[in-house]
C-alpha cells in the first residue's frame, strides 16, 4: 500500500526482465502505492537486499501514490492484492478498469492469487515474494509481447 515493499520488488524485477530482453526504450516501468505514507522514501532495506541477492538494484526507486494520470499514461495497471485492485478501480474512472489486473494473473502455475505483504514478517517473506513477482513478471511481458507490441 505504501510502495515499498512488494511494487518496487515488482517493478525492479520487471524491469530488469524489459532490460534483458532489449525492450528498455519500448516498455516504461513505475511503481506506486495507495497511500502517501512513504512518499520519496526508498524501498524497504529488507525488499533492496533480498532483491541485490539476485542481482536486482531497487536502490534508486522511490515511494509515489498513484494518480490520477497513472490511468490514462500506462496500458497495464498492476495489483499485488485484491484490496490494492479494489481501490485502483474505486479511484478511476470505470472505461480503465479493463487495463487493471493483479501481477499473479500472470503467473502461470503458481496457486497463490495476491502477492503477499512482507513488511510485518522476516527475510524469508521478501524471498517469496521475489519468487512470486519473478513468475508473474515474466508472465506479464510475455502477454505484452504478445498483445500490445
């Protein structure tokens, strides 16, 4: 909710997924929570180190809450949960609604339907939500790829 935990995971390893396969100048990354709490805060130490591990720097990342322009300037509005889906789609208007999905929509064989929020557990709730966003992630550039370019 306050974009530094699980987004800027999801946006660091997306990224870096665009940036391997050459499509850093066709695809714009950003991450943003629902509240203003964290605002211009870095991620999460917990999130930036599980992510350095696996050679992802999240380092230079900070927190924003969504706005309304969020809507009109990107294709795909990404959730990590549903209560994040619900006020994305309570906050916009109903014709962006379409655009709007949660990342694990995108994970193909995984069970788990919401990324789970780390901030209130250990080192090992960062790792799964790495896995979970390196799943999804992938999955979303693969619909990209195949849909929008």
């Amino acid at each position: 909710m306050g974009n530094i935990c699980r987004s800027p995971t999801a946006e660091g390893v997306f990224r870096q997924l665009v940036r391997d396969a050459g499509l850093d100048t066709r695809i714009e990354t950003d991450s943003a929570g629902m509240i203003r709490y964290h605002q211009g805060n870095p991620p999460d130490a917990r999130a930036t180190a599980a992510a350095k591990k696996r050679g992802i720097d999240i380092g230079d990342l900070r927190a924003r809450q969504v706005v309304p322009d969020d809507f009109v300037h990107f294709d795909h509005v990404i959730a990590m949960d549903e209560e994040n889906l619900r006020f994305l789609e309570e906050n916009s208007n109903e014709r962006y609604h379409e655009r709007m999905r949660l990342l694990l929509d995108f994970a193909e064989g995984v069970d788990e339907k919401e990324v789970p929020d780390p901030y209130y557990g250990g080192d090992s709730g960062f790792e799964h939500v790495l896995d979970l966003v390196d799943v999804g992630a992938r999955g979303l550039l693969a619909h990209i790829r195949e849909h929008d370019l």
